[in-house]
C-alpha cells in the first residue's frame, strides 16, 4: 500500500556540520518563543526555514534557501539512501535508557480516504495554511513528520542497527535526547526497505499539520497539471517511520490550559457536578499522579485549588457525537465533551479554533501558569495508548486536536527534503 522512497537529502555543508548541535532546532509547533529568539541568533541554524520570522517569513524563507544552496552552506548528497534515526532517551522516575528506532524516507502524500496513511487526530486550520504556504515558496520539506508502520517480525531492524555504527551526525537535543544519524546507500537494502512497506498502512503519529499541508499542495499542484502522472515531485513527502511494535515507543500526555472563563468558580464547580465526581485535593503538584491509569479520570486546577475529576459512568452513554466507541471510550472524547461542551458551552467544531485554549505537555508548567495568573484552570489528563491509537485509526474516526505526544520529537536540521523536480528521484526504479 504506502509507497515509500529514498531520498538524495539536503544537509549542511562538511564546513558547518562539525557544529551540528547549533543548527539543529524544535520543530515549529513546540518551539518556545525564548528558544526562538536564541536560535534566531545563529544566521544558519535550520529554525530560519522552519519557523521563518518577518513580514513575509514564507518568502524570507525561500530567499534564504537559494542564498544558502548558492553558497554551499546547504548540499545535496550524490546517492540517494535512506536515512536511519534513532533517539536515546530516559523518562523521569526511571533508569531505563529508551531508544526508539527509525528511518527518514519520502513517501506519497496519499488522501485520505484512500485509507494508506490514517490519521488519529483533528488540525488546527490555521497551522495548516501556515505549513502549506512555506512548502509553495521554499519547495523543501524541513522537518519529517512521525508515522508508525507495524511489523512484528521485525525485519528492517538488523539492517538499521549495522547501519547506526557509522553516523553522520550524533548529539544532544533540546530534549536532553541523543540523537544520532546514519545512512544506507545499499541498493538491495533499500529495496527491501520499499518492499517492507508496500503491504503496509501508515498510522501518522505526529504532524499532522505538516502532512496536511503537503497533501493540500499535492492537490493543488495536481488540478494545475493536466499531465500529472503521479509520480512527479510535489505528490511527496518527508517521513520519519518507526515500528509500532517496538517496546521503546512512547506516548506522553497532553494537558489542557484555559486563560479565562465567563462564569464564577463556583458555578463552573457546579456544572462539573452531575457528570463528575468531584473531590478536592490539597497538594496540585499531585493531580497527575491521583488520575494515573484511572478511566476517564481528570485533574483540575482552578485558580489555585486542587480536584480529581471522575467522571460519573452512568452518564458516558450521553455523548451524542456520532463517534465510534473507540472514540468516545477516550479520556479527551470525555474532557472535550462534557467540560467543553456540557459545562462551558462550546460546540465540537468551535473548539479546534477556541481562544484561550493551549495545550502544554509539561504538567508543572500547567500549574505554574494558573498560580501566576496566566491561566484560570488547567485540565490535566492520562497518556493515550498506542492500542487506543490503532484502534481510533483503523475505525476510520480522529481523536480530538492534540491527543497525543508521541516523545520524543523527531529534531530539525538534521537534514531537508527538497521536491523541486530537478532535486528529486521521482520513480522506484530510478532509486535502484
């Protein structure tokens, strides 16, 4: 099923990647604004094109990729390869070490209904149009989103691990993770790389929003081409593929931060009451811990005190969105429909675009930013597991906007992908 491709990629050129750890940068939906303006100081690092700043940023961002490619601080490698990124983390409480495992390729930016590549989770628009604006301009794909192919018998693996022992690239992020870099040119490699995946769907883990801008692009490039065969550059895009099956793979929480509300505590305490059992808590810095592996089972700070929310279950059968019950079994489905909703009065489709709403992984922050005023009230919720993940994908259904925090994040600057035509391998066959 998912047509996948190696690539030629773009990198920093040998005089400026012996500094690979000041060019490198979050990609543009975690990005803080203080990390912005450090990275900004550094005239190469990758966040000019990533995230470009000015009054035109898309346009300043094409300028800046042809002076760069002119004067070689960019290069495109000779081979085409698939290029193999691993990710050495450790989450707190533990001494594990985690490495989660995986490739950078070009895949088909498939629609869709036709079922190829499933999505779990709704957009933002305006993230969307900001995405496919800097793809129309700079052609380059700056950062690769994150899917998840499933293969129980591992068979890409042994050819990845070889690989790995020559990186390219190896350094610490942002994150505090060990990112490293390495590449395979071997034909017969990667032709089973593309014969692995032939067979397989694709469940898009994270970036969404980068995805859809490349496939509105392709869209858009296709009705504009009345020769269009398929195969040309612009019906692709750039994908970092890491098996579902892997222990190392890891879904974090993502909690939800409301600046303000119209109506009193107590009435909004009041409204929580027949959907929830509510009951007070005196420490906030352990709400995550007083929800954890409990079913729809939340915690609230408001303006400074401490609940568990449980919901009631004899009122789960409520939920009239015509969901799957993959979908409305999930925490968020919960949150979204009986606080958002019920409670605050705001319809489904009105809160993908709801002012004062912010999505913030760090549960500390979450309570930093009501104790400081910034916020009112701070949801925090439980981790979506990869089960729940396979299941609201293959249902057909999407979770709602930012469900999930697949960690970690794959980095930026590593290295780019063009689909300017002359740039591109546009065929299989010409890959081997």
């Amino acid at each position: 099923m998912a047509e996948i491709l190696p690539l030629k990629a773009w990198r920093y050129s040998e005089l400026l990647d012996n500094n690979i750890d000041e060019l490198t940068s979050p990609l543009f939906d975690v990005v803080s604004a203080k990390q912005r303006e450090a990275l900004y100081r550094n005239n190469f690092n990758s966040i000019h094109l990533s995230v470009p700043r000015g009054d035109s940023p898309a346009e300043e961002a094409a300028i800046l990729l042809q002076e760069w490619k002119a004067n070689g601080v960019l290069a495109q490698d000779p081979l085409p390869g698939i290029y193999v990124y691993y990710q050495y983390f450790r989450l707190p409480g533990s001494d594990k070490e985690y490495c989660r495992k995986g490739f950078i390729c070009n895949i088909k930016a498939y629609d869709w209904h036709e079922r190829v590549l499933l999505r779990h989770e709704n957009t933002i628009p305006s993230a969307v149009n900001d995405r496919i604006e800097l793809l129309e301009r700079t052609e380059l794909n700056t950062s690769p989103t994150h899917g998840l192919y499933t293969d129980s018998a591992f068979i890409l693996e042994p050819f990845m691990d070889e690989s790995i022992k020559s990186p390219l690239y190896e350094t610490e992020d942002y994150q505090g993770v060990r990112d490293v870099l390495a590449v395979i040119h071997d034909h017969a490699v990667i032709e089973l790389f593309l014969k692995t995946l032939e067979d397989k769907q694709v469940l898009l883990a994270d970036g969404h929003h980068r995805y859809e801008g490349s496939l509105e692009y392709r869209k858009k490039m296709t009705a504009l081409n009345p020769e269009h065969t398929g195969y040309e550059a612009y019906n692709y895009h750039l994908m970092y593929l890491t098996n579902s099956e892997h222990d190392d793979l890891r879904i974090l929480p993502t909690h939800r931060v409301l600046q303000h509300m119209d109506i009193s505590d107590e009435e909004f305490l009041n409204k929580l009451e027949p959907y929830f059992v509510i009951t007070p808590k005196e420490d906030p810095f352990e709400l995550n811990e007083v929800i954890l592996g409990k079913k729809w089972a939340f915690g609230l700070y408001l303006s400074g005190n401490a609940y568990k929310l449980r919901l009631k279950p004899e009122v789960h059968d409520q939920i009239y969105w015509k969901f799957p019950e993959e979908v409305k079994d999930l925490d968020l489905t919960v949150m979204h429909y009986f606080v958002f909703e019920q409670v605050l009065g705001i319809q489904r489709e009105a809160q993908r675009n709801m002012a004062g709403l912010t999505y913030e992984r760090n549960f500390t922050a979450c309570i930093r930013k009501v104790d400081t005023g910034e916020a009112r009230l701070a949801l925090i919720t439980n981790e979506v597991s990869m089960e729940q993940v396979k299941r609201v994908c293959y249902s057909g259904a999407i979770m709602p906007q930012k469900s999930t925090f697949f960690y970690p994040k794959v980095i930026c600057g590593f290295l780019f992908s063009s689909i300017k035509e002359d740039e591109f391998i546009t065929a299989p066959a010409a890959c081997l």
